[in-house]
C-alpha cells in the first residue's frame, strides 16, 4: 500500500515539474531581484569575448524585455553599481571571477552539458549590491538560461512561430534561489523540415526569397528556446549549405548542430548531387567520383558542428540496387570515414556519426551488416510513429549509442500525411518512452513537414527529449495545459487543451489524406457518432475562440481553431458524400441536399485555407495551408484539390397526405396536396419565413386572387365537429381597417369567409409579442376516412404558415403541434 501511495505522489508531484523551478514573478517580495521595476529594466552585463552565439540570445533577450516592458535594457561590458543581469558561459572571463570568489559552485558547471544555472548573487563585485547571473556549463547551457529566463517572463517559444501575444508587466521579479533544469538526457534533440512543397517552400521563397538564411535564423531561434540542439534541414528541392553560403556558419554561430537526412550521407544533399555529381550514384561503377564529391562535402563542413551521415542508399531517397550487398555497403563506410578522417586531421571517431537503419537498410543490418561502434545506429519508426526496432536490453552498450528517427508527418504509402497535425501527445509519449527506457539516448530527430501545423508536438518532443524521466502517462495532459497556458492564459487554458488533445486523437483516427466515405460504417450509428463528435468539439472551439481576448485570436486559430473547423468540416463532407451515395442506391431525391451538403463542404474547406494563408497574421503564412488533402486515389497526392463525387437523383413531385395522430392532424402551409392559380396570381412559398417551415402567400400581392385554393388531403379517425385553426403571419388590416379574409371548407361544404384582422385597432397586443395571428373555424366531419380541406385567399397579402385540426387532442404550444404527414 504505502508503494501504492509513493508512486502516486510521484505522479503528482511530476505534474508541473517539466522544466526549470518557477523563479519569475510579478509581485514584489521581500529579498526579490528587480529585474524590471515600473518599467525600467536592469542592465545586461557580458564579457566582450562572449561566445557570439550567446551574444545573439542575449540581443534577443534585450528585444523579449522591451516587448515585456517598452524598454530594452542596456547591453554593458563592464559591471555597473547596485544592480545588473550577469551572463556568461563557463569559459568567460566574467563568470570565472564568479567562480573564483565562490560566487558560483564550480561543481554544478564544470564538465557538464548544456546545463545552466541561474541566481541571484549579492555583491558580484564591489560596488554591486546584488545581480542576477545565468552561467551555463558551455554555449548551448547559457543560452537555454537565456531563453529560459524570456520563456517565463511570458515570451513563448512560439512568439514569432505562431503570433503568441507577449503580456506587458510593469514589474518583474526573480525569486532568491538557484534554478537549473539539469542537464538533457538525450545528447541530440531535434527536428527535419521535410514534406516541406508546396506549403513551406512557396511560404519561405514568398517571405524570404526562399529556403535560405534568413528562414533558418527563426528555425534555429524556435529549435533552441525549445531547448533542442539539432536540425536536419530542408532537402526536396534544397541544398542547405549550396543554397545560402551563410546558412552553414548561422547554424554554427548560433549553436544548432547539423545534420542531413537518412539518406544523405557526408553532409551533402541529394540535390548536391543533381547540381554538381558525375556519373551515377552507383558505388560499384562510380566510386572515384563519389569519393571526390563526399570529399568536398566534409571540407565544406569540417569547421562546423555536424553529425555526419554515413551509409549509402539509392538516388532519390531509394533502395539500392538489387546487386547492392551487405560487403559493398560495409566498404562504403569505411571508404567515408576515411575522408572523414583526411579531411579534419583527426581520427573517425572524434567526428560524430550516424548510420540511419531505415526502410530496407534495417534488413542490411539484420542481416548481419555492421558498422564500427563509435557510429550511432539511428533506428527509425515505420514513418508513422510505430517504433521498427529497439536495441537488445541486453545488447553491449555502443560507444556510439543509439538514435530514433521519427515521424509527425510522412510521404509514401499508403497516403501522404503532410497537411495537419494527426499526433496524439500519449501515441507519442508512449513510443518514445519505449525508445528511451531500451536505451535510445544519442539523437532523437523528428520529420516535422512544414512545421507550422505541429506546434504542440514539436514542443512536447523536444520537452520529453530533454528529460524523458519526467514525463508518465498520468501526467500528458497537465503538459498540454501548461503549452495552452503560455498560448492563451491560464484562465482558458484546461478548455483550450482538452480541444487541443481531442482534435489529435480524432484525427489519427484515421488521417485526413486517408478519410473517405468508406472510412467509417453506418452500423452502431459509427458515421453518425463520429461526425456528431468532432462537431461538437467544432462548436466548443468556437465558442473558446469568442471568449479568448481579442490579443490571442491570430495564435488561437493557427493552434486550434482553424485544425478543428477545418477537419470537422472534412468529416462532414465525406459523411455527406457516404450518406449521398447510400440514398441514390434506393433512387432517394434526398440524396441530392446531401449532395449539395459536400458541395458547399469542399468550398468551405477552400475558404478556411484561404483564412489561413491570407487572413491570420495579415498573410504572414500565406501558403502554409496550400498542401493538398482531398481528392486521394493512391498514396501520393494528385494535382489538384478534387470534390468527392456525388450522385444525382431526379426528383420526383411529393404529394403530401396528413393523417389524425393522438386527436389532432398538423401540417406546413407549404406542404399542401394541390395548389391551384388561376389567371394573374400564382402561388409563393417563403422559405425560412416565420416560427417553423416557411410562410405561403400568393403574388403580385397587388392583385386580388382569383380562382386560387389550397387543398390538403387528410385520414381522419374523428367525427363529428372539428376546429381548424390557421397561423398567419401577423399581417395587419393595412386596407383601410377593412381586414384581410379566407373562405375554408371541407370535402365541398359550403364555404366560411373567415376575416381574420379587420377587428384591429391599431393597439399593442399579443400579435407584437408573438408573432402569430391565430384563426379559428369550426367543421362538421359525418364519417371517417379521407377528407379534403381547402383553403380560398380572398385578398392579397396573406401569408399561411401553418394549419392544425383539432380533433379533441391538441395541446397548446408555442410553435404548434409537430406535423403529421403520411
């Protein structure tokens, strides 16, 4: 009982402790540090040797405290008197005195990775009453500080990524103490922009001339406030360090570690090849000008941080040859790492690795291929998020460890999945707390597409990359109300959560690329219920979004708002397409309002797309919704969006026939048996008009009616006397007082001229209040059996809406008794 217990406190208390102590607030507190006081921040104090990358976080430190404040602070290389920030990386000269004076325990920073530390030190030098210092263990650790320090200031991660609103404070408080958030337990964590044509391609060459330098400052900027490390970039029709001379050195500068893709091998891209390789990509045949060709790309990034991609397979992101063999492809190996090692004057194993075990390469490994063990074997998932393999757990530990290649986003078969998030947080958690407990702890690299539509996935992989031990499945949901309240503000976090949780989990259902009509059965209500529920979460995402301030609606609807209307829609769409087809097989004319129901379903789809790209934001992600989601025949996407087909049924004229139910008979004015218009009148039927169906009037309504009736035919069980009661549309005597009359009868009686309004006087009454004028006759039935009641306009400007007989059992209600046709 008492481990019962344990292990539920555990789980408690893990709930809000997925990064860093809370060391911000708002409101002062005795032996709080000022850091922003009415306004006006404290200095940045850096050494003038800092590590250019730092030097960058801290520029944008100084631009996310004037968005807190309207002020930036001064950036300063000297320490000023009283109070100041301090930051610096081990190595600095500024944090060494620190450390020196014992300001600082040695001990928490010396040989550690990427770790920070951030406290309130008094007296940091003479003079200084007392400074708030972020000292990290190297580069990567001070500028985690860095953003760390933004992040709970109130500046998202995602504030240029998704529009996140940054609230202004007047005052901002650091909390004595030391906060750390340790150091990560996965070396590399980090994402590959992939899939990425049309949307994040003609997004970036629209904005930024295309995929280059000044695209990859905000990719590296998000991947670190993330607390990542490693990028893969765009590769389909990119080259990252051809394209952009400067995007090589960026990446360095700022502190991402490259890579390239699995089947990119010596930091080359496959469009390297197109641009500049000779002969073919053939090993057996071509193996001298491959070698030249890897050559140059390891002296193109040889003084960059990278991990190089080993291994070989077919051009185009295709297996090798059928006469590839495991020899062959162990030579190759050898063959690069001998480059590796001509090309920096170091042994292998000093440079970084990986082989990526994907698709049929993982056979070559089964099969007994081997590589040596200082190279990190990347395992891969099966490109949609189910892990292949795992190492052994009693497998002797590699030098190199072991990576997982994973996917949010995929093309190949059986259909691409490119156009929304479709990653439930649990699926993922689940697979990779299965990684990690089987040792998976090198590299974690996830193919994100276009990256815009997997904000919260891309956080919660890079959160759990971090420190996969702190994350149970009891505690998911607390993470995404954590993501939610950065976004929204915790007032409207838990709501804005469980949407974000429901749309993902609905949508990996089955994928958006994947849905069709034939998805889902019409068996157990399954069609009705599923359609039923992402409407329901349609509604509640719009009702969030009217209650959200007006700050948060541009990053509400890139978050949740547009991904719910959009795959609600979808699911209405193909619902009305199943439900078209299955009524034209029994040559139902209902099946054309369904019909028209996918009809006016793919416009919308197209109109939410175009709110996207040119609406959200002012048009900042113009393209981003421009990937192709309807119309799949095979697993790749077709030219174009194409409307799902409908089939079309003639229409067949309905003839209504009312009958006695429970003592009373209704029906609609306009579902009448016969309507007869002779000479210059003709009837009109109002649609929408008054308190149900529609309203029945007869035109010109300057013309006085002539030879026009109205005929219902009836099955009646009562006898003898009878009320017929007509609800008018609340017209008033406007002829001179004179009012306005009908004649009514039934089976050819003789008629009643019933004038309905001339006893009007002008005054307020219950017509105004409800909207209904309501017109008695009463009728003598002598047998039972069908009859027909026939109504005779005598003036113009008549509207009928509705007609009930009561036969002894109507009861009275606001709009009246629900209709009882045959």
């Amino acid at each position: 009982m008492r481990k019962v217990f344990l292990t539920l406190y555990l789980s408690i208390i893990s709930l809000t402790c997925f990064a860093a102590d809370t060391f911000v607030v708002f409101t002062p507190e005795p032996h709080h540090f000022p850091l922003i006081t009415k306004g006006a921040p404290c200095s940045i104090v850096m050494d003038t040797a800092e590590d250019e990358g730092v030097k960058m976080a801290i520029s944008n430190l100084q631009q996310d405290i004037r968005q807190v404040c309207n002020n930036q602070p001064a950036l300063l290389n000297n320490i000023p008197a009283k109070r100041c920030v301090i930051i610096g990386n081990y190595h600095s000269a500024i944090i060494q005195k620190l450390i020196a004076a014992g300001k600082i325990d040695k001990e928490q920073l010396i040989n550690k990775n990427e770790k920070f530390l951030l406290q309130v030190i008094a007296k940091p030098a003479d003079g200084v009453d007392e400074a708030l210092v972020i000292a990290g263990s190297d580069k990567r650790g001070t500028i985690y500080g860095i953003y760390e320090l933004s992040k709970q200031m109130g500046v998202s991660p995602w504030y240029w990524w998704a529009d996140v609103p940054v609230i202004q404070q007047e005052n901002v408080y650091i909390k004595p103490g030391i906060y750390t958030d340790g150091e990560p337990k996965v070396e590399y964590r980090g994402i590959f922009i992939n899939d990425e044509w049309p949307s994040f391609g003609n997004w970036a060459k629209a904005k930024f001339g295309g995929i280059n330098s000044k695209v990859y400052k905000h990719v590296f900027e998000l991947v670190l406030r993330l607390k990542g490390n490693f990028v893969w970039p765009a590769m389909w029709g990119s080259a990252f360090y051809d394209d952009d001379p400067q995007n090589g050195q960026l990446a360095n500068t700022m502190g991402i570690v490259m890579g390239t893709s699995h089947h990119e091998p010596m930091a080359l891209a496959q469009q390297d090849w197109k641009r500049r390789g000779k002969g073919e990509w053939d090993y057996n045949h071509n193996a001298q000008n491959l070698r030249d060709f890897w050559t140059y790309g390891i002296e193109r990034a040889k003084n960059w941080e990278s991990v190089i991609t080993v291994g070989m397979r077919g051009d185009g992101d295709e297996p090798m040859s059928e006469g590839a063999n495991i020899s062959l492809l162990e030579n190759i190996v050898k063959d690069q790492r001998k480059i590796i090692e001509k090309v920096t004057g170091k042994k292998a194993k000093e440079t970084p690795q990986v082989w990526a075990l994907y698709k049929e390469v993982q056979e070559y490994y089964d099969k007994g291929m081997r590589v040596p063990d200082d190279i990190t074997l990347l395992l891969c998932d099966d490109n949609w998020g189910n892990v292949r393999k795992l190492p052994n757990l009693n497998e002797k530990p590699r030098s190199g460890g072991y990576g997982m290649y994973y996917h949010f986003d995929y093309v190949g078969a059986p259909r691409n999945s490119k156009w929304i998030n479709i990653n439930p947080i649990p699926r993922i958690w689940e697979q990779m707390n299965l990684t990690y407990e089987y040792g998976v702890r090198k590299l974690w690299i996830v193919n994100v597409g276009d990256l815009k539509p997997m904000e919260y996935p891309i956080t919660f992989f890079l959160d759990m990359a971090w420190n996969p031990e702190k994350f149970n499945a009891q505690n998911l949901q607390q993470h995404t109300e954590n993501f939610c309240a950065q976004l929204f503000g915790s007032q409207y976090a838990k709501e804005a959560a469980r949407i974000l949780s429901l749309y993902a989990k609905y949508n990996r259902r089955v994928t958006p690329e994947t849905l069709n009509a034939k998805t889902y059965s019409f068996n157990y209500g399954e069609w009705e219920r599923v359609v039923d529920e992402y409407n329901a979460l349609a509604l509640d995402a719009h009702n969030l979004g009217f209650l959200l301030p007006a700050t948060y609606r541009d990053t509400y609807d890139q978050i949740i708002s547009y991904p719910v209307q959009a795959c609600s829609n979808l699911y209405n769409m193909y619902y009305a397409q199943a439900k078209n087809h299955a009524l034209a097989a029994k040559l139902d004319p209902e099946a054309n309002q369904w019909a028209d129901k996918v009809e006016s379903c793919y416009l919308r789809d197209s109109l939410l797309s175009h709110y996207y790209n040119k609406v959200i934001s002012n048009g900042k992600w113009n393209h981003m919704m421009d990937q192709i989601h309807i119309g799949y025949t095979s697993w790749n996407n077709p030219q174009k969006q194409i409307m799902p087909k409908v089939i079309r049924v003639p229409e067949k004229e309905k003839t209504y026939t009312f009958q006695e139910i429970d003592g009373y008979v209704a029906m609609e004015a306009e579902h009448f048996t016969r309507a007869i218009a002779e000479g210059e009148t003709s009837w009109s039927i109002i649609p929408d008009f008054g308190k149900t169906l529609s309203g029945v009037t007869t035109i010109p309504v300057t013309k006085t009616p002539e030879k026009m009736y109205l005929e219902y035919d009836i099955e009646m069980k009562k006898t003898g006397k009878v009320r017929v009661e007509l609800l008018l549309a609340p017209t008033l005597n406007f002829n001179d007082n004179k009012g306005l009359s009908y004649a009514i009868s039934f089976d050819g009686e003789k008629e009643q001229i019933i004038n309905f309004n001339g006893h009007y006087k002008g005054g307020l009454g219950k017509w105004q209040a409800n909207p209904i004028i309501e017109s008695r006759s009463i009728h003598q039935l002598d047998k039972k059996g069908k009859h027909t009641l026939r109504i005779r306009p005598l003036n113009p400007g008549i509207v009928i809406e509705k007609i009930m007989i009561h036969a002894g059992g109507l009861k009275t209600s606001y709009l009246g008794a629900p209709e009882t046709c045959k």
